[in-house]
C-alpha cells in the first residue's frame, strides 16, 4: 500500500475493523521514518455480477427488487407484513450468493420463494403459484392446492 503523502510503499497495519456488510476499514502507518503518517484505507471485496438465466435462455443482472415486487403483488391485501416480505427477500438473496457465482437459473429463485411463502400464507402463495407455475385452468389451480388440502384435513 502506497502512503498517499510520500509515496513510500512500506506501511503497516495499525488497526482493522469491519464496517459495513463485506467493507473492512484498515488504519495504516508510513514506515518512512521522515513520514510516519496515519491514514485510512476501505478493502471492499469485489463481486462478479451474479446473472439470472431467464426461461428462455437470456441473461439478466440478479435484482432483488424483482423478487419483492413479486412477493408484494402476491401479498396483495394479505395480512403479510413488510417485515417479513423483506426477510423473505433476505433469505432467497443469501441462499442464491451461496449457492451460485456467476449464474442462478430464473427456476431455481422461484422454487426458493415459492417454498418459503408456502409457510407464510397460503392465499399469498397461490397467487404467487398462479403466476411462477403460468396456470392455464381451474385445473391447474386445483393441482396446486390438493397437496395443501390434504395436509390441512391431518390438522
């Protein structure tokens, strides 16, 4: 690390911490006995834009705000709240950069969400179903429910 006042490449260390999500503040010192000046650096790791492959092939930058639209509009007027819409979106975007470096198949974020709000409200996830799954009929709607129709007859 070059000292940004002599220009000397010998520094050190003084302190590290964190400070925000993947930046790390580091405070270094000039070694140049002349300089001996303190100053701070930001380390910020660099990220490969993650792209989605879209159904039909195409690649998009990875955007979370698609996944809350999508989550809002299927919460529509359901007893869902912000809160827990945004720790969906949490979840499905930690779980997606985990498991993926460079591409996530449009399929897979969708299985993540649609499982996830499974358990947080059913009409919201029939919705949500109605568009990931493209319904075509009734039909395809009563497919979807059987296996939630029978777990509810268990209770």
């Amino acid at each position: 690390m070059l000292c940004p006042f002599c220009r000397r490449s010998e520094t050190k260390v003084v302190d590290s911490r964190t400070s925000e999500q993947f930046v790390i503040r580091r405070r270094r010192e000039c070694l140049d006995v002349k300089c001996g000046r303190r100053f701070t650096t930001y380390e910020k790791i660099e990220e490969s834009p993650l792209r989605v492959i879209k159904k039909d092939g195409s690649r998009v930058p990875f955007d979370r705000e698609k996944i809350r639209i999508g989550l809002e509009k299927a919460c529509y007027k359901r007893p869902v709240s912000d809160e827990v819409i945004e720790r969906i979106v949490k979840e499905v975007e930690a779980d997606v950069y985990q498991n993926f470096e460079r591409e996530v198949p449009s399929r897979y974020i969708g299985e993540q969400v649609f499982s996830t709000l499974r358990g947080v409200d059913q009409v919201a996830f029939v919705r949500f179903a109605s568009v990931y799954r493209e319904f075509k009929d009734v039909k395809d709607f009563v497919d979807e429910l059987q296996p939630m129709l029978r777990d509810s007859k268990r209770r």
